[in-house]
C-alpha cells in the first residue's frame, strides 16, 4: 500500500479529468490516494484533499467533465518552491508522485526527484502527458490534441461556409488558434477541405515567419477568385520583419500570455485590402468542448491514466507514459515508458518539415486522432451548368 | 406549375439550408424553381441560378451545411433597389417570391409585395423564418435559434469548468454573445448551471442597462467567494451611465457591426480589480457549428420549409410561416400563417419581463428548442469531508 500523491498541472483540456480518473481506478483499491490542488502550488504549500471512498468517487464522476477537476493553473515552481514541495511530500509520507501535464510539468516533476533523491529520500515519480498543442517530446502525440485538433478543424470549415454565405458583406476571417510555438493545432485547421473554394485558404504557422507583403497579395489573389479568404494563424506566428515579434498581451506569474496576433492582421488586412475583416480567436473551447471530445483521443486519455497506476504499482520510477505507433499502416498504439530526462531535453516539439511540405501526410498522421464523427460537405459552388443565361 | 424563385437572406445559421432544401422537396416536382444568388443582392441584379435537376439535388444535398449554400449576405434594400428586384422577378415570369430570413428580410418581402401589386403584378409572397438571436417577431421562436442557444448553454458550462480549474492563473472571464437587441442568446448562457459555484455568475442583456460600480462590486465579491467570475453578455449590452452607448466596430453597408464590449469590461475590470481577466467572443460558432445543431431545430426548420411549399401550392399569400405552441405543457408546434405586416408592425422581439425576472420559467421555455443531448456535470467542488487537516 503506497501513500500516492496525483496532481494536474498546466492549462486544462477536455480530457485530461479522464486520465486522472482511470489512474484513480487503477490504484485506489490497493493504494492510498491523495489529491493536490491547483497542480504545483497543492504541493507547494501543502493543499491536499484526503483520497476518501467519497472523494475517489467524485474525481471518478468527472471522467467526462472539460477542465482539471482538482484544479490546476500555472504556478511558478521556482527553486525554492521545489524544496517546498519536497518538504510537503515528506511530511504527508508520499511514497509516489504523479502528475498529469505538459512540458514545463514534467521539468518539475523531474527537479522534485532530483531534490528528493539528494536528501535520500527515496520517491517514486511518473508523469502522465497532457497537451492541446502537441508540442510535448518524447511521444507520437498525447492525450488533449485530438480533441483539440477536431474542434479546429471542423470549426475551420463551419466558419468558411458562413463566410462564404456572407461574402458580399464580409470578405476576411482571420481565426486565431492556440499553439505557442509549434503549428500543429494551426495545420489541424485544414484537415476536412476538400474544394479549392473552401477555407482555409491560408495557414500560418509559428515554424515558417511570415511576409506581411506576400500575406496580403495572396489573400487579395484568393478574394479575386472565390469572393473571401479565410486564414488560420497560430497565435505564435511571427513577422518576417520583425524578428523575434509577437503579440504580448499579458504578462501573468512571469509567462507571457500571446494573443492578438489575428486583431493585428484584421487591423491591416482592412487599410490595405479596403475589405471588410473580422478576427476570430478560437478560444478555450479548443481545450473544453465537450462536444469535440475525440473518442479516441478520449479512450488513450484513459489508457494513458490506467498505465500510468499499472506501472506505479510495478514500481516503474522517473518515467512518462508515452504513445507510440506501433505499425506503420494501420493505427496501433503501444505505451511505453519514456525517461522523465529525455522529455525534457527534447523541449518543445515542433511541427516537423515533412509534414509542413506535405499536409496530406500530416493530416493521414492526424487522422486517427480526431476520431470519427466529423462532418464533410457538398462542393460549395453550385453545378456550373445552372447559371441563368441572359436574357432569361 | 409555378415559376417560383427563392432566396436566403440576413447572416446564416446551421439550419438555415435546411430549410430551404425542405421548401425545394416539396415543390420541386411541379413547378419550375429559379435561385437568388447572396439574398437581395440577386434579385436586385438578376443573378439566378436555373433550378435544373441537377442544381435541385445540389441544394438539397446541402440540407445539413452550415450557412446559407445560395449565399446570403445583408444587401442594404433601398426604394431603388425593390423597384430594380419587381423589375428582375417580372423579367423571369416570377409567379411567387419565398424568402428566408429575420425582420429586415420580411420587411423588404413586405415592400417587394406592395411595389408588384401597385404595378398590377400579381407576385405571391412567402417568408420562412430564420434567426439566431430570437428577435424574430408574430412566432414562438423561429429555426436556427435553438442551435444557437444550445452552443451558448453547453460552451459556457464548459468553459466556466475550464477557468474553474485555472484559477489561481486567471480569474475572470467575459464571454460575448450574439443579440444585438434582444437578451435570448445571452441568457441561454445559464441553461445548463446546476451549482452556485458554476458559471455564468452575470449575465448582461440589452433591455437592462448595467452601472459599471454594480458590475464590479459584483464580480469582486464573487472572486472572494468563488475564486473566479464567469460573466456573460450581449453584444448589445449598454452601460447606465452613458444612456445609448454600444461598442461600434465597423460600419458596413450601412450596418453598424457590434462587438467588443467585452474588450472594453476585460480593461477596467482588469484595472480595477487588478485581477487576471480575458474577453472571449463566443463569435460566428453562435450561427455555424454543425456539431451544435438542436436536433428539435433542424426538424423544426425543415417542417418550415416543407411547409412554406405547402402554403405556396396552396396560393397563401403575403404570410409568414409562424411556430405557435399548442400546448401549455408538453411541446407541441403548429405552423400558422401570420400576416407579413404583422410581423413588420412587431418589430425587433425583445426578451420579456417574466423571462428576464424568472429565469427558471425562461428555462423551461428553452428546454424543447435545445434539444436532447446536452452534458451536466457533477459539483464543481469536491466533497467536504475529503480535506487533509493539518497536521496530517
């Protein structure tokens, strides 16, 4: 019987209270379970909820519910705070330390170790990925980006027809996704076109800097042709000419909140273009629509959960749970263990070359992902020969 | 046999094709259809589209696409412009104009009818509703609102969990609805909450001004309380201390195009509170997500096409396909033919007294229009005994 503290760190998705459900399913008949709050600061400052029968049972319930059921957030785990966390671990007897997260949580879930280890102090740590923008290493993808990538892409091709229908008001949708530095949600917003005249037409991606000079060209080419554009631009996309720029909004516990990036384009697109533009950001319903949960993605979030209990109560230690395809035609998906050091040194993971220059392969790769469900049209344009001839 | 042209205008909803291949089933087989192409626009400048088979089946194989497949667009309806679209329908030999739309649609329909009879023309007129923000006069309600509300109920729910869980990080958000007038949409927003704890904790109609300080004191004691604040408003909303000021973005067409108040409440709730706060547009999903359509609204919004065939056969004239409920306890619709004038003379609908004082009564007006299949969720806050106490 170990004493197993889980948490959920970094921002939320619409699956990641599925893995902590499986995990708690997993172990809680064998195990003592205890809960942190509000991912790292719980730890931090000893904010824990007691893995009652009750309580077990209400963290179950949520398995279907968007957003971190126990909180989780940002918080800033600075040196001090990890020597904090330690301390808190110890006084509660944890024996194990599970967190569900993304890059920068599996950094600390890495430093806790350390930290403990140098005091002798003997605890063991498994992370458990999450992510809506899939720039977490070490893995194939991870539980949140499905969802997060349907929700794009099925918005992408609603919104292009409502544009489309209103093209002699409005010309230009500007539609923001999230994606910090790496494009895959972004791409994710082209996987259901099938006709030239749908949107989106243009894609930006944090990887490729943009020519504002050529954006507008080809944009003003594409309202020529169809009557509107639609472009989708990741909120981390940069300027050619300008560097390192992006769009800083806010700045919250020192993280940078991006955002914006589509209010600018609208802003010129309208001065230089004289059409009518509307920015759109996609929003946090990419990380909580119930109604885009994936079911695949949803079922390997809860493979996710129920692997990382198997492998605590193996004694696995220092590990990740990641997925990896297994077969190269047909879609598999084996859990392996990763090295909490090799997720971290691989930092972020951007979109890779291959499948910026061939979208079809990308999207063949996403499509297992986004699951079944989603909608596809007719062709936009009407049958060629229905035009009503003059004089009638 | 009919010459029969038919047309969509005003902005689109998921539902609005729908309609319209519900109308062409049922009077495609004996009369002859002929297509406005962008609402008004076509029939001002005769741009039809021949209702070959072929162009017929293209239509209807558009009955589950969002937006309007004919193009719809807000085409500003001057005298010229009727006088221009009589002359149109009288070079096409037009026995019968069906148009499918909101308010501004029917007034024009109204004015098209006047200006054919003062001619001697005798032009059958037929309006089939549309909306998403339930202003739609002389109707219950009218197809495409009930998948509008039943995106604004489950997105809030989903993205209330979502800021629940982020917290610590961000503790205010301010989402934006559709409703230019009228408060049906907004208020939609609360369908769905169970708990206290949940969002939205505000909701912000048109037909009742906000004071700032109330707001805000408001949002202030709820952070304390909560630890976060969901506020909900319309796009229409206006401050009571400046009388009828809006946000205007743009002006197009001589349509002023709302929105941003939401930006304009993220900045001083930020400054005043000196909280985290974020202003989210819940956008064109409102009228265009097809993984939203209320299964009850489609059905209704086909039966009103199919009817609006049925009454054109039958020789109505100048009515509008209203829906009334027969019932004061189950749902039941019966379509009833309502003058165009009344609906006219009705104006802009606005949400009602006993609505906006008993939500619980709006509620369940609203059930029946969103339809079956919406998620709820357990509380929010896990069950009280499950704290560890100190020391542990």
């Amino acid at each position: 019987m170990k004493r197993v503290v889980i948490a959920q760190a970094g921002g939320p998705t619409s699956v990641i209270n599925a893995t902590l459900a499986a995990f708690v399913e997993e172990v809680m008949d064998e195990n003592k379970l205890i809960f942190s709050k509000n991912g790292y600061e719980g730890l931090t400052y000893g904010d824990f909820l007691d893995g009652t029968e009750e309580m077990n049972k209400w963290v179950i319930e949520n398995k279907h519910v968007p957003g971190a059921c126990l909180g989780s957030g940002r918080f800033p785990l600075e040196d001090d705070s990890i020597i904090q966390c330690v301390d808190q671990l110890k006084k509660i007897e944890a024996d194990a330390l599970v967190v569900i997260g993304g890059n920068g949580t599996m950094e600390a879930l890495c430093k806790i170790e350390e930290e403990a280890t140098n005091r002798g102090y003997g605890l063991q740590v498994i992370g458990l990925p999450k992510t809506v923008d899939n720039d977490l290493g070490a893995t194939d993808h991870a539980p949140g980006f499905g969802s997060a990538a349907r929700y794009v892409a099925q918005t992408t091709l609603d919104i292009s027809r409502d544009l489309y229908s209103m093209r002699n008001f409005e010309q230009v949708r500007i539609l923001e996704t999230m994606g910090r530095n790496a494009g895959w949600l972004a791409l994710a917003s082209g996987f259901l076109r099938q006709y030239e005249e749908d949107g989106p037409h243009f894609i930006l991606i944090p990887e490729r800097p943009v020519k504002k000079e050529v954006l507008l060209q080809e944009v003003d080419n594409t309202i020529q042709k169809y009557g509107y554009a639609v472009i989708v631009v990741s909120e981390g996309v940069q300027w050619e000419e300008k560097g390192t720029w992006q769009i800083e909004k806010d700045i919250v516990n020192g993280r940078t909140v991006l955002g914006g990036i589509s209010s600018e384009m609208e802003l010129f697109i309208k001065e230089e273009l004289k059409v009518m533009a509307r920015a759109e950001l996609l929003g946090m319903n990419q990380r909580s629509s119930s109604m885009f949960i994936s079911p695949s993605d949803f079922q390997e979030a809860l493979q996710t959960g129920a692997c990382g209990g198997k492998w605590l109560k193996e004694g696995k230690n220092k590990i990740m749970v990641s997925l990896q395809r297994t077969n190269q035609f047909d879609y598999n998906i084996s859990k392996i263990p990763v090295d909490l050091k090799d997720v971290v040194q691989e930092g972020e993971r951007k979109l890779p070359d291959n499948f910026i220059h061939d979208h079809k392969a990308y999207y063949r790769w996403l499509a297992p992902l986004v699951g079944e469900g989603l909608l596809t049209y007719p062709s936009p344009i009407p049958r060629r020969d229905s035009h009503v001839k003059e004089p009638y």
